[in-house]
C-alpha cells in the first residue's frame, strides 16, 4: 500500500477532496494539539478548541500554501497565530475583569481578598444566570431592561437573578435570606 505524500494529500485537497484533506488533520493533528497545549499553558480543551479553528483556517487557506510539502510547519504556523490571538484576549478579558471589580461600590470595609471572592464567586456562575446577575445586581438595570437586553423572558431573568443571588450569597458565607 502506498502513503501519499502531504504534497499529494495537498493537491487532492486543492482538487476539492474532502478525504484528502482529512488525511492531512489525521495526520498533523496530535503535533498541532500537542504545541497549543503547550503554548496555552496546558488547557486542554482551550487547546483542542484552537487545534479546530487552525484546521478549518487551513482548510480555508489552502490555496495559499505556498509549498506543500510543509504543510505541517504551515499548521504550526495557523496554531501559533491562533495561540497569540486567543492569549491576547484573555489577557483583554482579565484587565476587563479587574477593571469591573474596582468599580463595584462594597459596602466600607470589604477587603481586596472579599472582591477577589466576588469575583471567583461570580466567575463559577453559568453563564446566563452570570449576565443576569451582572445586568441587574452590578450595573442597576431592571428586570424588565435585562429582558430586553439578553433576549430572555422576565421570567427567565427573574429567576437567574434570584438563583444567582443565593449561589454568590453560599459561596461567599452569606445567608440567602433577605
């Protein structure tokens, strides 16, 4: 049985070939997920995540390779570009974190290692009862205004603020009792 080349399994890609191409992830996709593991400081699924996104970027692009036989170090290539941008957005996301938590007005006396709780606290929410919670507890808007913002029902908010409310209240010690 004769392996194709990556060259070959390239320009059978190129022609249109679903499997040549499939062929080529098959082959290149533990080296590609093994660097972004790596590279993302050993997060899995962040990894595999990225390894998809350099694949169907590559798919994409394919066109563009400029020699086919290197089509790993091109993936690598696609993967480290991805890394960056998904490194540069955490990093955008945490001073946006930080930069949310210093403007949330606590009650005197609450300590920086309380807000950090908050935030952990906060951080472990699901994400709808977490934009829930964000729009009506931290920023004021109504019920009725976070509806509308979050496309979800009144209901719905309703009910993620009050769950949220009692998950933050637990994880920071507090009582749920109003």
């Amino acid at each position: 049985m004769v392996v194709p080349t990556d060259a070959e399994l390239v320009r059978a890609a190129r022609a249109g070939s679903d499997a040549a191409f499939g062929r080529l992830v098959e082959r290149h996709q533990s080296v590609v997920r093994g660097f972004l593991r790596r590279t993302l400081g050993g997060e899995w699924t962040e990894a595999d995540d990225v390894a998809q996104e350099t694949f169907l970027a590559g798919w994409q692009s394919l066109r563009s390779l400029k020699d086919p036989a290197g089509v790993r170090s091109w993936f690598l290539g696609i993967a480290w570009r991805r890394a960056q941008d998904r490194l540069r957005s955490g990093r955008r996301a945490a001073e946006r974190d930080r930069s949310w938590l210093e403007t949330i007005v606590l009650p005197e006396g609450v300590s920086h290692e309380d807000r950090m709780a908050l935030a952990s606290a906060l951080g472990a929410l699901p994400p709808d009862q977490r934009a829930c919670v964000a729009l009506c507890l931290a920023d004021g808007l109504s019920h009725s205004e976070a509806a509308v913002a979050l496309n979800l029902s009144l209901g719905t908010v309703k009910s993620h603020v009050a769950r949220g409310r009692t998950r933050l209240l637990a994880a920071l010690g507090g009582s749920s009792v109003a």
